[in-house]
C-alpha cells in the first residue's frame, strides 16, 4: 500500500472528555455566626397554613446517593412543620424521565407519617425532565392541595441538568402564584437553578448539601413574606455576603503541532500546523447574598467574669468554666476563695537582710491574703514558719480554731534579724513543717498537695541548691514572693518561672493577692488533659549520653506522657532516638491508649556511637511529623529535644526548617552545655529549659509541662506542616485548606493520574478561580 494513504490524514488531540460542574456555596461568615445560624434553623416552627410540594429530582445525572441526601433535607424540614389538615400539608413528586407523583398533599396527617413515607420513596433514574414535572404542576396543579387562598410552596430539589427548555415553563408556574424555591444537591448548575427560583432570586436559592443553613434560609424568606412566623422572639434576619461556585470545563487551542496530509504529487507529503487542544477547568463564581436568621444565645452577654469561658447547654442555658480560684460562682464572680485541697506553710524572712520593714510589710501581705482567701470552709490547712539563722514554726499546720484565731497567732510573731539562711530554713521545714493534720485512723486519698510560700526580701547567705532538691524530692511544691531583684534566686528555688511572683513596691505587692491564689490552686492541675496536640520526643541515645543516663530520660518522658489525654482525637506522641542511626521508636499514631505508649517508651533502644541532632531533626521532619505517618492539619505541633548540648552544631538550621514548618521546638539542656548553641537550636529562651542534672529532670516536669501545654494553645496553621502529598500546594481559604495537586489526584494529591484517563472527583472539589492553572485539587472543610 502506499505510504501516501496511511499519511493523509489529520492529527486530531482529545483530552479527556468535558467532566460534570462541581460547585460549592461559601457563606463569609465566621464560625459563631454559623453555629448560630444552625442553633437557630433547630428553633424554627411553622404552623400557618400553607401547601408544600417537594419536587425531587430521581434522574441518573443525581445518583442514588445524592437522591438519598435530597430525602434527608426534605425530612429535615419536615421536622420543623406542624403537618396537621388544617395547617401545613406535605406531598412529593420524584421527576426524571416522566414525573410521579409519590403522595399527594391529602394523603397524610402526621410529621412522622410524612417523613417514613419519604424515607421509603425509590430512586428511579433516567434523564433529567424538569420541563415535564412543571407541565405536570402547570396542568394538575398540587394533587390534594387547596384552594388558591392557601400559599401553594414548591420545593425544587435538584442538580439542575435538565435536558430542555424549562424558562417559560417556570415564568408560568410562578406567574400562578407558586412560591417556587430552586435548592441545588450534589454538583449544580446555579443558572439553572436561577431561571426556576421565584424573585428575589438570592432568597430562594439553597444548597441542601448544608442542610442547617438550608432550612433556616428557606424558613427566612417565608417569615420576611409574612407566609409563616418561622423565628423565635428575638431572632432577626440578616443579609451575609456569599457566593455560589460553578466548575465548567471547556476547550481551548494551546498550541500548534506539525502534521502532514497526502499530495496529489507523485510520493510527496504536505506539512502544516494542526492546532493543539486540551481542557481546561473554568471557575465561575456567582456573588450573592444569602439572608438567614439569627438568634441570641445566653453566652452573647459574656455573663462570666474573671476570663471565665461560657459554654451553650442546648439553645437557652450555659455554664461557666472558671480560672482556678473563682470560687465555682455561677459567672466567676471575683470571690477569692482557696477552693482546692492544699496544706500551705508561709515561710517568712525574718533576718537583717529583709529589715523590719520588710518583715512587717511580708506580716500584713500574708493577714490580707488570710482575710480574704482563707474561710474554714476551705478544703485548706495553713501554717506559719519564719527564719533568720534560726528557724520556728509559731503557727503549726491546722492549729488553729478559725480565721481570727489565725490572725492573732499572726499579730504575735516579732522581727528577729540575723543572717539570711534560706537553704536551712527550707530544709527545715521540709522535716518539721508538715505533720499529719487529719485526725487519728482518718485517711485522705488523694492526699493534699503541700505547697510552701516562701516571702524574702534578701538573698541568700548559703547555697540553696541542696535544700531546693531535698524538698522536691519530698514531693513539696514551691512558690516564691520577693523583689524584682531576687527573681533569679527565686527561679533557681521554685524550678518554675511560673512559680515566681514579684512585686516593685509595697502596694504592688498587695495587688498580688489574687496571682497567689490563682497559683497556689492552680498546681492541682498540672499537664493539658483537653488541649490537642501532635508531640515528638527527640532522644540523645549517643554514646556521649550514656546508658545510666539514657534510663533517666527514659523515666522522664514516660512521667512526663502522663500528663496527657493519649488519644487520636487529642494527644499523640512520637519518639524519636538517635546515636550512631536515627530510629523512630514509634510514630504518632501508633499508640492510641496511656498503657500502650508507656509500655513503647520502656522499650526504646539505646544505641551508643556518635550521635547527630541536625540528622535527627531532619528525620522528624521528613519522617514523622507528616499528614502521611499520622500528624494531623489544625492540630498545635511540638518536638522536644532532650541533650547534654553535644552534636548539635550542625542542628540550627535543621530547626530553623521545622519551626519555618509551623512545629515549635522545646530544648531541654541537661548539665554544663554550651548555652549559645543550645539557644540558637530553640529560637528564644522561651523555648529553652536549663537542668542543672539527669537527677533533676523530675523536678523540672511541671515547668515542662506548662510550656508545651501554652504551646497547644496556640493557634496552628492549617497548612503546616502542609498535608498534601506528592509535590501538592495547600492553600488557606476560609478556615479550610484545599490541596492543588499536578499529576495526581483525591484529598491529598495521593491518588495518580494515568495517561488517558479522566480525573476522578473525590468529594468536593475547588480549582484556581482566576483561570490560569488547570490543577484538580480537594477542598476540605474542617470543624463544619
């Protein structure tokens, strides 16, 4: 055969074929007002007389699915109908190929026979005619309604993809007096949707995919028309920007190929340019506004003082969630009130360092703090030490009838000078200060926290550092008050920062009564039960370490994970060794239970050889805290390093990347380490803990604990680190992130495209609205 007839022929590009419109309605609103929006399409009734018709659209381009989803939205608004013979009558017509008609409006009295007749009604298929079902209402008009004074309500729940002409159709039904209300499902097409809605077109225009927001704007329109008084007293209507969007696909030429065709010359070709297309995916938005009602809830008034957060019991009740301290008063009331289960020794400094005045300024600080926090009702034992180069303790633990009692003991304790021996002091109170105050045969479970308040206005003339440790190893808590020039001494004393209170003047240092009681109570709860986090431990198991004290940071971290509600709606861990490898031990949502976790901790490896916290870092990053290995989007992210400081030369930018990731780093520094490295590695000397010994990580726990517990708190950037996998972009919008994914598809870009093949869609889809990237990519809506 001759080569010129296989070469006559036209070079023709088909790119996949026109896919379906996605579309999405955004109401720009924030997310209050969308929980009130909701809250209040619960409280909507309707018990006018009225005639509504759902007209469900069961043809194939639905799908049962989404036929399933437009009878929910239909009982959905069933349940906030009084269906009664003489008030609201219920009937549905299913349309596809040829309308039916499922129930007239005369066939049943009650909401709950209504709604199973609707939960039973079958998907039919076959093509969209919605031109056939108005005919149908044009001629019959609504089987087993009314006269013409009762309002006649239609319901149109479809995609919109009708096969002919429905324009006038729709202009005939309404011009009837037909209240006509279009409510787009799966992916509709809004013009469609625009030509059947009666006027104004934005109040008539719903998505039944949002099923709250829905019903409260249907219910919206009929109570502004005076049809229905759908709204609760108080509730109001108002106009919120949004917007409907539309993906259509077209064909546009992208280029030019050469090509040949045959010749009417003996063995000669003809070239040309053929042109080149492909698809390209078109959003089109429709601006609108979407009119909805409102209703006040009892937390608008902010009814709780003293930062208490209101929390909505149902629609009409709340309760306040109070700081530690405010008593439990109905709306945190500013009653001072030690309120938590504590046994406190006030240990005042009383040597020639304070001065008298010191001494008597401390006295009337601690009998106002008396007055106005202790009562014997308080779950709470008080006793009085004070110290110079002696110790005495004039007030013994609960000694005491009541309040005045107290106050008198208080009046006769005298200044006696001396030299300022705080180390022996607390030592002695250690041993002597806190002797069982319950009753002989009598047991308490869990015993009361013993908290020791120490007041000073000098430093200390001997090292403290022995006596600090012994008490904390007696399980004692404490809290330091004194001058702003003392706070490094009161640091080294408490462990905590948090446990320091200091004070620029006499009257300053009253003003400080309630930061006291707020922290004496304020120790019953340490760790972050409710707070969700995503949390690797990165461990130095180098042969620098060593074993013994591998095990004592083993120890440290499996008390440490106590403190949170291991669970994969809160807190996950992850742990991380590193030496002469880098080994994930476990990743973050291995271990969904405490015993699990803390039987994985006992078993981590130590592995010896050189150990490298740059390549660990970097191993965090690429290999743990990933959507992929179990990180989740919207959740705080935190990597605490625990090290002597060697091998982390190499780790400031490794850390820099992390953090520029969204994930905080906490550094804890164990023994003489180089300060500067270890400070570079945590980015500030917020995020840097200094132990002066692996024996002392236990004391240093809560201090731990609150700084990553502020951490969780924080709010956490949606995109970071990014969920979508394979080189995919996330994108912010609107409280939610959506993935823009090249080569691939689904929610995160894990699913690829095979040449040749059309894109499958995976839920809800968005794309570039300004027309320029042809990526699929997933719209993921979080907390709706």
């Amino acid at each position: 055969m001759n080569l010129i007839l296989f070469l006559e022929a036209i070079c023709i590009f088909l790119f996949g074929q026109v896919l379906p419109s996605f579309t999405i309605q955004d109401l720009y609103v924030n997310q209050e007002t969308v929980v009130k929006i909701s809250a209040a399409s619960q409280l909507m009734q309707c018990s006018a007389a009225l005639d509504v018709l759902f007209a469900l659209d069961g043809s194939h381009s639905i799908g049962k699915g989404s036929f399933e989803r437009s009878k929910y939205f239909a009982i959905k608004l069933c349940d906030t109908l009084t269906i009664d013979p003489d008030k609201v009558r219920v009937g549905v017509l299913q349309f596809s190929s040829i309308p039916q008609l499922e129930f007239p409006l005369d066939s049943f009295y009650t909401r709950e026979e209504v709604k199973e007749k609707i939960k039973k009604t079958v998907f039919k298929g076959g093509s969209t005619e919605t031109g056939l079902a108005l005919k149908y209402l044009l001629h019959k008009g609504f089987p087993g309604g009314r006269n013409s004074s009762i309002p006649q309500i239609l319901v149109i729940v479809t995609d919109g993809k009708s096969q002919g002409n429905i324009a006038l159709l729709a202009k005939q039904l309404k011009e009837k007096g037909v209240v006509v209300f279009a409510v787009g499902v799966r992916f509709p097409r809004w013009t469609e949707l625009h030509i059947l809605a009666s006027e104004p077109k934005d109040q008539y225009m719903l998505f039944a995919e949002h099923v709250d927001d829905a019903t409260n704007g249907l219910y919206s329109t009929l109570s502004s028309l005076g049809i229905c008084n759908a709204t609760a007293p108080g509730c109001r209507i108002e106009p919120h920007l949004c917007e409907r969007k539309t993906l259509e696909t077209i064909r546009e030429v992208t280029g030019n190929s050469l090509c040949w065709r045959g010749s009417k010359k003996t063995n000669a070709v003809i070239s040309s340019l053929c042109p080149f297309y492909s698809w390209k995916k078109v959003f089109i938005t429709h601006p609108a506004t979407c009119y909805r009602t409102v209703c006040p809830d009892p937390c608008d008034s902010q009814p709780c003082q003293n930062g208490g957060t209101c929390v909505l019991e149902g629609l009409d009740k709340y309760h306040c969630l109070c700081p530690f301290g405010f008593g439990g008063e109905a709306n945190c009331a500013p009653k001072l009130s030690l309120e938590c289960s504590v046994n406190i020794l006030f240990l005042l400094d009383s040597s020639s360092g304070t001065t008298l005045e010191g001494f008597l300024q401390a006295k009337a600080f601690l009998k106002r703090f008396v007055q106005a926090v202790v009562n014997m009702d308080s779950p709470v034992n008080v006793a009085v030490a004070q110290y110079s180069q002696e110790v005495e303790i004039p007030i013994q633990m609960g000694e005491y009838e009541d309040v005045p009692s107290l106050m008198k003991s208080l009046d006769r304790m005298h200044f006696t000078g001396g030299a300022t021996l705080t180390s022996r002091a607390l030592e002695y109170v250690t041993d002597h200060g806190f002797r069982d105050t319950l009753p002989l045969g009598e047991t308490h479970d869990p015993q009361p926290r013993r908290v020791v308040v120490l007041l000073t206005d000098s430093r200390s003339q001997d090292l403290v550092a022995g006596s600090v440790k012994y008490a904390r190893d007696r399980n004692l808590f404490l809290i330091g008050v004194g001058s702003e020039f003392l706070r490094a001494e009161l640091e080294e004393i408490t462990g905590n920062p948090k446990q320091v209170i200091t004070y620029s003047n006499p009257q300053d240092l009253f003003n400080k009564i309630p930061e006291l009681q707020k922290k004496i109570c304020t120790l019953q709860k340490p760790g972050c039960q409710s707070q969700s986090l995503d949390l690797v431990f990165l461990l130095d198991a180098s042969a620098t370490m060593g074993q013994e004290n591998f095990l004592k940071v083993q120890s440290f971290v499996r008390e440490s994970s106590l403190q949170f509600n291991i669970n994969r709606d809160v807190t996950q861990i992850g742990l991380v060794v590193y030496g002469r490898r880098v080994q994930t031990t476990f990743a973050l949502d291995t271990h969904p239970t405490s015993s699990s976790l803390l039987q994985a901790i006992n078993q981590a490896p130590y592995l010896g050889g050189t150990g490298s916290t740059g390549s660990a870092l970097l191993h965090v990053y690429d290999e743990v805290m990933t959507v992929q290995k179990g990180a989740r989007p919207g959740v705080s992210k935190a990597v605490v390093v625990i090290t002597e400081g060697t091998g982390t030369e190499d780790a400031v930018v490794p850390a820099q990347k992390l953090r520029n990731n969204g994930i905080s780093i906490l550094v804890i520094s164990v023994g003489p380490v180089l300060k500067e490295t270890l400070l570079r590695l945590a980015g500030s000397h917020d995020f840097l803990i200094h132990v002066p010994s692996y024996e002392d990580l236990k004391n240093y726990q809560d201090l731990f604990i609150e700084k990553i517990c502020e951490e969780a708190k924080r709010p956490a950037n949606l995109c970071k680190p990014s969920p979508c996998m394979n080189d995919g972009t996330c994108i912010l919008q609107n409280g939610s992130y959506r993935c823009e994914c090249r080569g691939w598809e689904g929610p995160h870009c894990e699913n690829r495209i095979l040449r040749g093949d059309s894109p499958r869609s995976h839920g809800l889809h968005q794309y570039s609205s300004n027309g320029q990237q042809g990526y699929q990519s997933q719209h993921l809506h979080l907390g709706s």
